[in-house]
C-alpha cells in the first residue's frame, strides 16, 4: 500500500495519467492485485451458516460458485476450511487462472476429495455451461444445491461482456432448474447521496487538474451535465462527483496509472442497488432478499485521506459524511 499526500509527488502520477488517458493507441494492463480470500469468503460463510440453520442442508451438500473470482481466493479458502467439495471460479484474465490453478496445486494435496473447476473466459457466456455441469453433479447426486458468490464483478458486466448481457439473464442462466440456490453479491456503488449540483475541492489536487480529471471520467463514461470552474473548487452533477471521487481514492492507494485507465473501463453509479434488488425479487424467493448498504476500510481511510470538500448547492445532503460505497445482496431460493 502506497499513499502519497504530497501535491507535487500526486501531480506527477497524474500527469502521466492525462498522458495515457489521452494516447487512443494505449492500452491499460488489467492490474492483479493479491486478495485476501479469507476476508472475502466471512461475509458469504456467514450468510450461508444462519440460512442452513433453517435447511435441511449441510455445507457438503453445496457447491460454491464464483463469477470473476480473480485468483479464487475466497473458493480455495471455502474448499480446505469448510465441507464444501466443489469449486467453480468463472474468470476471463489468464494470468488469474494461472495464479488459481498454482493455488490450488499447492493446496490440494491434503484434499484428496475436494475438486476446484476452473472455467476460462467471459462468465456471461460460460453460465450456461456451469449450469449444465450443476445440473450433472445433482443428478450423480454429488450435490444438492449451489452457493453464488459475487464479488466486485456484476458492475463490470454491463460494459465488459457481451452486448445483449443483462444481470437478470446472467444469473438466470446459472440458476435454471437447481434448487437450494443461495446467492451472496457484494458490489460497489456510486455515491448515492450526492445529488443535484455540488461543489467538489480537493487539497492534493490543483483545481485545473481537478476539472481536467472530472472531464476525462464524464466523457470516458458518458455522464452528462456541464463541469465549471471556481476559485477554488469545481462545480458539477452530484453523481458524476461521486465517480470522480471513487476513481481518486482508489488511485491513492497505489498510484496505479494502468489501474485507473482499467477502472475508467466501468461506471459504479451505473449499478443501480435498488433495481438489482428488483431483480433478485423475480429470481429468487422473495422474502429472502435482502440489501444492506457499507463502506470498506480502504474507501474510509482514503477518502479521509484526501481530506475531500464536497458542498451541495441546494442542500440536498449534509457535508462533511463519508458515504456508503458498497452494497451487499443475499437471497435463497428452494
């Protein structure tokens, strides 16, 4: 972890971000960023634990299943402390694989009847596959229902997978005829409490790059509104500030110019909570769907750290909060 608060140090990595960013032949390198699966797998263990309290199911009666897992972190960690026997990690980045594949050789050897399945490519596009596969492992009676865990990967989709993707044909596909389908989400969101026009400074940041910036993230993801700027500060639609601000203060933690480029590849307001909730209410039994809004450490710390002033024009929201910048989705069906 690198957090750099000098303004000079700052300006030199985004000057070669405004470089990059504006260079139509430069292509950013997904960044692999080492995971904690165990930090990842507590909040779906936990969820999973207290709905078996109510089951006439054990965790060896269930596979877990992990769309754009990265390394599968959190599925080998489920695999060796749980009595889970298979897992299926949906990812597209072959140096992820690889690093999956590794992790698991390493791991398996005191496992002798645990089985990680890996599936290369774009998730969207394979789930009809891993369907078939589940549907195979049920009638050999080898299960009798699955755990969906997706984390940070379902506000991607829309703008990395195909063109016709819709979360609702996604998930449907992967859950076609199983039952004892449980589904834990945690996914980034946009600042949903910075509405209408605000006023956004930043100390680190001079304010002609703050409103270079602010530019850049409204054109690369189609927001719209008009940016202007102050003395001091820039003024703009209160959405499109929380995804600048989002951008920044994942950037501080380690000044990755490839990182931002790739992150500038998806949009965390376009992720409505709400309708997805919706949605997970069509899919899954109704009274089981549940939605809670969090902040991770990192967001806190870093957006501390920036020491960001963000005032609404008309009042609309105090200043001076951290706002929500997660929300995670639990649902069951049987």
């Amino acid at each position: 972890m690198i957090i750099i608060l000098d303004k000079k140090e700052f300006k030199k990595h985004l000057d070669e971000f405004f470089q990059k960013a504006n260079d139509p032949n430069y292509v950013p390198e997904k960044v692999i960023y080492p995971v904690d699966g165990s930090k990842k797998w507590e909040g779906l263990i936990n969820f999973i634990l207290s709905e078996l309290e109510t089951q006439e199911l054990t965790l060896a009666d269930l596979a877990v299943i992990g769309p754009g897992c990265g390394d599968a972190g959190e599925i080998i960690h489920g695999l060796i402390t749980t009595l889970i026997k298979y897992g299926i990690p949906l990812e597209f980045a072959f140096k992820s694989l690889e690093k999956a594949r590794k992790n698991w050789e390493a791991k398996s050897g005191g496992f002798p009847r645990k089985h990680l399945i890996i599936l290369g490519g774009d998730a969207p596009s394979n789930a009809a596959e891993v369907n078939f596969l589940l549907r195979n492992l049920l009638k050999k009676k080898k299960i009798k229902g699955i755990i969906i865990s997706c984390q940070s990967v379902l506000h991607e989709l829309p703008f990395r997978s195909t063109n016709d993707y819709t979360h609702y044909k996604f998930i449907l596909s992967l859950i076609r005829d199983i039952p004892n389908a449980f589904f834990y989400c945690r996914e980034p969101i946009g600042l949903r409490e910075y509405t209408g026009e605000v006023q956004l400074s930043i100390p680190l940041i001079e304010n002609d790059d703050l409103y270079r910036f602010s530019t850049i993230v409204r054109e690369k993801l189609s927001f719209s509104g008009e940016i202007v700027k102050g003395t001091n500060f820039i003024s703009l639609d209160g959405s499109l500030a929380g995804e600048v601000i989002k951008k920044l203060v994942y950037f501080i933690e380690d000044l990755s110019v490839d990182a931002l480029l790739y992150e500038l590849g998806e949009n965390h307001t376009a992720f409505d909570p709400e309708r997805f909730y919706e949605i997970l209410c069509k899919l899954f039994n109704k009274d089981t769907v549940r939605l809670e809004y969090f902040n991770s450490e990192k967001f806190r710390r870093n957006f501390k750290n920036l020491k960001i002033s963000i005032e609404s024009v008309n009042n609309s929201f105090k200043s001076g909060i951290v706002p929500k910048s997660f929300a995670v989705f639990t649902a069951y069906k049987n």
